[in-house]
C-alpha cells in the first residue's frame, strides 16, 4: 500500500472527523507553548539562583516554535486562516524564517518529498559525513542562509520556481519588515539586555536540538515517491510530541496534511500498521544516522 491508497480507503465520515480544525484546541496549545517560553523566560529575568542553567530549555522550547509555523503553513493549527497566518510570522520572526518565503518553500517540499532536485530541502542540507554532520548540527549554517534568504528577498532577489509571482510582493514586504524589527531588537539592546538573555541567545543554543530532530523526519529515507516509505515517524515522549506539536508523526503528516496536529494521533493508529520507516527515538537515529557516515 502507498499512501495515496491509505487516504483512499479512508471513508467519507473517517476523512471529515480527522481534517475537522479547531481555534480552541489551537489556543489551548499555544496557550501551554507559550506558557513554558515566558516562565522560562520570566525566570531568566528575574535571575533566580540557576538561571544559567535555564537557557537550554528555554532555547529548546523557542526553537520548537517552528514546528508551530510549520503547521501554520498547511493552516490547520487553528479553524480561522488568519489566526494560522499571523502566528506563522510571529514565530517566522522570533526564529529568522521568513512565513510567507517558508510556505512556498514548504509546500514545495511537501509535493516533491524527498525527490533529488526537486525537494528543496536536499539542496545541500543533509550532512553526508560525520563532520559536515556536526556542522549541520550546530546551527550555524542555518542562521548564516537565513539571514542571506531574508535579505535577498527583502532586496526582491532570491525569487525560486516554487515561489508564484502574485506571492512576491507580500514575501518581500514582510522581509523587509523582519529586518526593521531586528534592527529596533538591536537598538534596545543598548538600552537593556533582556532579549539576548531571554531570546536570542536561547535561540542559539537551542537550534542544534532542532537540527537533530529535523535530520530524522527525512534522513536517509529512500528518494521515491511514496510517503510511507520517504518519510519517517519517530517514536518519543509526550514531552517531545507536545513542544514538536505532534510532529514526530512525521510519516502521518505527510501521508494526510490536512489532519491538524491534534487529530495526528488518530491517523497514527489507522496507519501505524503500514508505516515503514521507524525509529525508536532521536538519539536513536543520529546514533545510526553517524554509523553510516565516513569521519
């Protein structure tokens, strides 16, 4: 079975229960998403005995937002479309990932998923050695070709065929409003520090997380065009599932992307028994993922 046929199968009643969106369920998450960034962040400022030892998580639990931008692209973390869209470019913003860029770019992925030049995202990103793997994983090639995306597009160079021409204009703006917002984050850092200890610096640290969860969802799948097969779910922790808004059910997603993050654990139990790329958990696979890399 491939996954066209899985939706196929799916009655009527069975597609409309699980694609069914929801603005409570939505807000009730990011209510608790949200939560935990300014406690944590709260903590931070008040410099409560071992605040250092916060940044880490606090860190993880900013860079998890892009899994939330991520949902925001499809539209079905909440039932009011422009609710999805002014959340995806709130996170766009906090973690330097132009929303309206990354919708296409994502959609891009989505129908081409894990095809050689046709993915975007197998355009040198994917770490073919144990060293490029932890440069990957260090974040910084990340950081280094967003910022170069977000000024291209604010400059209206860096236009890509997935990229629709009605599309251009309401990219470039909002690149271009990305990087007058960082430039007032840069100039009230001369005024007080807060933002680098309770955002920026976070961010940094937690990116690295974020590279190794995202290295599982597609890493060394095969490049065909089945989704049960290029596309791998990982088995975890509430905790994980929670930040990542389910997104560890990363073969469901993509076998169904109009099931919103709360109806993912159903379509995982319809399609746990055809899945056919696991792994047991993150470390897990870059654990395997290195032992198949040369030095």
């Amino acid at each position: 079975m491939d996954h066209k046929s899985f939706v196929a199968s799916l009655t009527a009643a069975e597609k409309a229960r699980l694609t069914t969106l929801s603005d409570a369920k939505g807000l009730w998450h990011l209510a608790g998403h949200l939560g935990l960034i300014l406690g944590l962040g709260g903590l931070i400022a008040a410099g409560v005995p071992g605040w250092p030892l916060l940044l880490l998580p606090q860190g993880i639990a900013l860079i998890f937002l892009f899994t939330l931008e991520h949902e925001c692209t499809h539209r079905t973390p909440f039932a009011t479309p422009a609710l999805n869209d002014w959340v995806g470019r709130a996170c766009g913003f906090l973690l330097l990932l132009p929303f309206e860029w990354f919708r296409y770019f994502h959609l891009a992925h989505h129908r081409w998923t894990n095809i050689p030049d046709r993915d975007p995202e197998l355009e040198g990103t994917k770490p073919m050695t144990r060293r490029e793997w932890v440069w990957h994983v260090s974040g910084l090639p990340y950081w280094a070709a967003m910022a170069k995306i977000t000024v291209n597009l604010a400059r209206g160079r860096g236009a890509a065929p997935y990229m629709p021409a009605p599309a251009l204009p309401r990219i470039r703006a909002e690149a271009r409003g990305m990087i007058l917002g960082y430039g007032l984050v840069a100039a009230s850092l001369a005024l007080s520090p807060l933002l680098f200890w309770v955002w920026l610096l976070p961010v940094l640290l937690g990116q690295p997380v974020l590279r190794l969860y995202l290295l599982a969802e597609h890493g060394d799948c095969p490049t065909v065009a089945n989704m049960l097969e290029n596309t791998r779910t990982t088995f975890t922790t509430a905790l994980v599932r929670f930040l990542a808004w389910n997104m560890p059910y990363h073969t469901e997603h993509h076998v169904y992307p109009n099931v919103p993050f709360h109806r993912l654990p159903d379509l995982h139990q319809a399609l746990k028994a055809h899945l056919k790329v696991t792994a047991p958990g993150y470390l897990a696979f870059n654990r395997a993922y290195l032992m198949r890399r040369k030095p």
